[in-house]
C-alpha cells in the first residue's frame, strides 16, 4: 500500500485544493484588478494576475473544480456503463452481446473528436454537455476491453464451478468474472480520466467546452495563448497542472491495478489462522459394491455438417473403494465423459442416450440442475487438469475451500477456517496456516494441485473424478500426487475414475483400466491383465508405443501408431482403429461390435481379440 501514497497523496491534494477551494483564503476569481493586470508573481498574487488582473493562482484552484469534475464524471459515467455492457454481453453472448458490441462500433464509425464537437454544437456548451459528450466518446473503450475480458474467463474451471455451486448470473459475472478482469478496467479509467482532462482543455480553447467566466484550465491556456509574449508564466501555471494531474492519474491507477491483482502485488506477511481441530472422515461407503454403473453413454454435438458424438456407447462399472483408470490418446472422449457423469457438459454438448447409476438409486443423466448441484461436492467431486485455470487468481486459497465447504455445511468462521487448515494439512501442504492465505500463483504447480484435491475432497464425496491431474507435474511430484490420491482414496473409501493418456501411470495406481479411442471404448478389464494379454489391436500399439522393443542399451525407439485418429464427422463404418491397424482383416472395414465380456472381466470390440494376444509375447505391467 505504500506505493500508493505518493501518487495518492498528489491525487488527493488536487481534489482537496479544488472542494476546498470556496474556503481558501484567495481571491475571488472573477475579481478583476485592472491597475495590476499582467503582474508578475508577488505576495498579493502568488502566481501573478491574467490579462484582466483577477488572481492566476485563485483561477488555477478554481478550474481544477470544472477540469476534475469533466474528467471524472465522464470517466465513471463510461466506465459504468461500458463495463456493464461488456461483462453482461460477454457472459450472457447471443442478442446482449449482439446489441452491445454492435452499437459500439455505431459509435466507434464518428472520428472521436468531430464525434465531441458535433454533440457540444447541437446541444451548446457546458460542463454537462461535456460529461455527456465524452461519456459517449469513451463508452466503446469500456464496452470491448470487458467483453474481451469476460470471453476470457467465462469458460475456465473457476467459473463453472461458481455456476454448479448455485451461484446466479449476477454473483458470477460481479463476484467471480469481474475481479478478474478489474485490472484492465483501471488501467483503461486512468486513460480515460487523462484523455477527459486533456480533451476538456482542448475543446475549452477552442470555445466549445466550459463557457466563460467559469474558470477552467482549458480556458486559462485560450487566455494564456493571447498575451504570452507578455506574460510567459500564464501559460507555464495551467500546463503544469494539466501535466502533474495526468501524470497523478496514470501512476495512481497503475498502482491501483498492481495492489488490487495478486500476481503483481508484493508479498505480505501472513496473519495465523486459527488453529486446526481433527479433519471428520467421509461418508461411510455403504455395502452396495457397486458405486457408479454407467450403460450405452453417448454425448452429441450439434455442428453446422451436422451432430458429432464425441462419446459413443461407453459403459463401465466402478466399485467403492475401486480406481477404474480412462486411458487413450487426445481427443478420445475421456474427458467429455468425466464431464458428462457431473453434469459439466458445455452448452453445445448434451447426453442423447444412456444412464449413470449412482449408488444404485440416482441416474446421474437423467438428475436436473438442482439434485445434481446437491450431489457435487458432498457425493461427487472432480479434480482438473489445470490447477491455476480451476483455481481463482484474485481469490486467496483458503477462501476458495472454504466456500467449497460452507456450499453443503453450515459452520461458523472459525470452524471454517479450522477445516480449511486441515484439509491443507491433510494434502501435505507444509505451513498450512499460512497457505490458506495464499494466492494460486504464491504456489508452486505441486501445491496448486494438492490444493485442487483439498477442495474436492472437501465436503466428503464418495465418488472422485481426476482428469489428468498430474500432466503438467514433473516425475517427482506426480508421483507425490498419485501416492496422496492412493492414500486418501485407502482412507476415505473413495471410488475413483482416474483420466490419464499415460500407461505408466495407470499401471501404478489403478485396479481396473478402459481403454478409449475416437469416442468408443475398445478393450475394458483388470490392468494386470491387459497389460499382459491386451485382447485389442488399439490397445497393444498403445503398450508398443510405451515399451522399448530391446532391453539395455540395445533398446530401440518405442514404436509409434500409424496413422491418425479419425475425424468425428468422417469416421469409418467398421472397426473406428482399422484405419490404423497393422492386423485389420477385410471384415474390420464394415464391422462394427459392441463391447462384448470376451472373458471374465474382460471386455473388448476386436472379434479377433483371442488370436491376436496369443500371436503376440505379453507386456509386463512393470515395464510399462
């Protein structure tokens, strides 16, 4: 806060000098002392007398009120109702953003000055006709730099978590999306309150701005300009505070923005919170052994060639206390189906056929809006991928927990702040106190993760979705990540579905794995034994892609899959990997199976499955 002093301190000199102004013991500044015009600086006139004799220092206090006031008054009265606009536009899209951005550019076609002219000569000058006219001029500024903000925000995990928490339009797009974007906005006002001032000066010489006799620093420069080769300090005196009042509100502003966001802001010392009391485990799972039984999931997106289904028939099964691991390559439905089970779809997207059964009595396909914002959270929860885009940056951490807490519990602040701390503890976050009362970017990428977990695990779900949670980690954290999610999945009884396009890491925390490519899922079973007998062409080119074919340093390059995956629009009517596949017979071009129990607990769409892992050597789990 102390880097706000010295352009705050100036600020507030030139806004105090200019209301105290009727107080001040100065001249009147329409007082006119003909027998001393022109006069010099003395200690009658401090900083001399104009053309008519009145007091040049009272006349520059004086104009500072209409200057300030122009300036100010336009910028708030922009900036109001252009952020309005462009947060309410960008949220709401379709007809707000049509009418928002469009009468924008209405404005945007007049050359901005002749814009300010043309209204001052229809309606006359004033200091209200110039609040008018520059509100207007600068409206488009505010209205496209919070509509590019919001485009920015309105789609990352943090704010649709806002959305599935039960928060409303108006609290998301003012608690969540508009802190986020109000660093912009305030390097935008001190632009805008610079150029007002300035432009309020400029249409004043020109005559068409503040009407005489009032004062203004725009009218003091006009009668500057007319004796200074008498005079010269006539003009040096409105100048100077035309340049030390722009240069106040540049620095005041960027400053502003820095404390107000807290990846600019300095580091401050963190204040104890209250000590933590014991963490209550979860729910108890029940002895129904079956947690989530999903059967034929198909999501369909409309696109102007007409709908995709970017998943396709995807059944599984997950038991409590089960992790069931969703592995394939990019753009093969893992995530969509994570999205789907918790009602996170995207509008475009929607569930056209298929059931979720949820602890064998709710279909989590079929819930509205309402029952599953009850089930998230304190049934169902999801870990993402990007911790600092599911994370709000202006929002400390512990504050973004806690309303994860208080969304299914009703405690005090002080229970609150105690869970909190424990959860963080829980993680192994060191120094949790203190990190509750960090920001996302105080923290490394293992911290904003384990972070990421306290939060879902926070109201005691029995069910946890992680969509690559440890991507962007490198090989020591993630192995921290996945043994903290091993040990709270032991200690809570949590079922889990672990996303994942890794195979070393589906071998080392999962129990049963389903393998998926273009939408479908291809193989399904228990890891240890597809790792050594895949029963699925798709499936063993995956294993091949991770495994060396030597061993020591004869090992050659991991063999890579022809090919690329089919596009959704365009895919094959037979098997959708026989494009790719070095084993494909003539039937795969036109056959197309269900996923078929090919074996106890295994289940697979090659019809040639049983031949193809008896014509190929096994892969051991632990090479992979």
């Amino acid at each position: 806060m102390r880097r706000l002093l010295m352009p705050g301190g100036m600020i507030l000199l030139i806004l105090a000098a200019a209301l105290a102004a009727p107080v001040l013991p100065l001249p009147a500044p329409l007082a006119m002392d003909i027998m001393h015009r022109l006069a010099p600086p003395s200690v009658a006139h401090w900083l001399g007398t104009d053309e008519f004799g009145r007091d040049e220092l009272s006349r520059l206090i004086w104009g500072a009120r209409a200057s300030l006031a122009v300036a100010g008054g336009s910028t708030a009265i922009a900036a109001a109702i252009g952020t309005s606009l462009g947060v309410i536009g960008g949220y709401l899209r379709g007809l707000p953003a049509f009418l928002a951005i469009r009468a924008m550019d209405v404005v945007l076609c007049f050359p901005p000055l002749l814009l300010a002219v043309l209204i001052v000569t229809l309606v006359g000058p004033g200091i209200v006709t110039l609040i008018v006219a520059l509100s207007i001029l600068f409206l488009p500024g505010f209205t496209r730099l919070a509509y590019a903000g919001v485009l920015q925000t309105r789609n990352l995990d943090y704010v649709e978590a806002q959305r599935v928490l039960g928060a409303g339009r108006a609290r998301i797009m003012l608690r969540t999306i508009l802190p986020n974007i109000a660093g912009p906005i305030l390097v935008q006002a001190s632009l805008t309150a610079a150029a007002a001032v300035v432009l309020e000066a400029g249409l004043s010489f020109l005559g068409l701005g503040v009407v005489p006799p009032t004062p203004s620093w725009g009218l003091m420069v006009r009668s500057a300009r007319e004796v200074m080769g008498q005079a010269p300090l006539l003009l040096l005196w409105p100048c100077l505070a035309l340049s030390l009042t722009i240069l106040a509100l540049n620095l005041l502003c960027d400053r502003l923005r820095d404390a107000l966001d807290p990846q600019t802001a300095p580091r401050r010392r963190r204040r104890t919170m209250a000590a933590a009391r014991p963490l209550a485990g979860a729910a108890a799972t029940d002895g129904d052994a079956t947690l989530l039984a999903v059967d034929g999931l198909t999501v369909e997106i409309a696109t102007p060639r007409g709908p995709i289904r970017p998943v396709r028939d995807v059944s599984f099964s997950l038991g409590a206390g089960e992790t069931l691991a969703i592995v394939g390559e990019s753009g093969s439905g893992k995530s969509v189906t994570g999205l789907a089970l918790l009602g996170l779809l995207p509008g475009a997207a929607r569930v056209s056929h298929g059931a979720a059964v949820y602890a064998g009595t709710t279909d989590l396909l079929r819930c509205q809006e309402a029952s599953l914002r009850a089930l998230r959270g304190s049934h169902l929860a999801m870990v993402f991928q990007d911790p600092m885009s599911a994370l709000n940056p202006v929002h400390r951490v512990g504050d973004q927990i806690a309303e994860a807490i208080l969304a299914h519990a009703r405690l005090d602040a002080k229970a609150v702040r105690a869970r909190v701390v424990a959860l963080l503890r829980r993680v192994g976050i060191p120094a949790p106190v203190a990190r509750a009362r960090a920001f996302p970017h105080e923290m490394s990428g293992g911290m904003r993760q384990r972070a990421m977990i306290a939060m879902a695990i926070a109201a005691g779900p029995r069910l946890l979705i992680a969509d690559e949670p440890t991507t962007a980690l490198d090989v020591t954290i993630e192995a921290q990540v996945l043994d903290l999610l091993a040990a709270l999945q032991r200690s809570e009884g949590l079922g889990m579905i672990f996303i994942t396009h890794s195979l070393p890491v589906v071998a080392r925390i999962a129990d049963r794995v389903a393998v998926m490519y273009a939408g479908e899922v291809l193989e399904q079973g228990p890891v240890a034994e597809i790792f050594a007998r895949p029963l699925h062409p798709y499936t063993r080119a995956l294993l091949d892609s991770m495994v060396p074919e030597g061993d020591g340093a004869e090992a050659g390059l991991p063999a890579g899959i022809a090919g690329n995956v089919p596009s959704l629009l365009d895919l094959p009517p037979g098997c959708s990997f026989a494009p790719r596949c070095a084993l494909r017979r003539p039937a795969c071009e036109t056959l197309r199976l269900p996923l078929n129990e090919v074996a106890p607990g295994r289940f697979s769409r090659c019809p040639y499955g049983r031949e193809i892992a008896a014509m190929a050597a096994p892969i051991p789990a632990a090479r992979a």
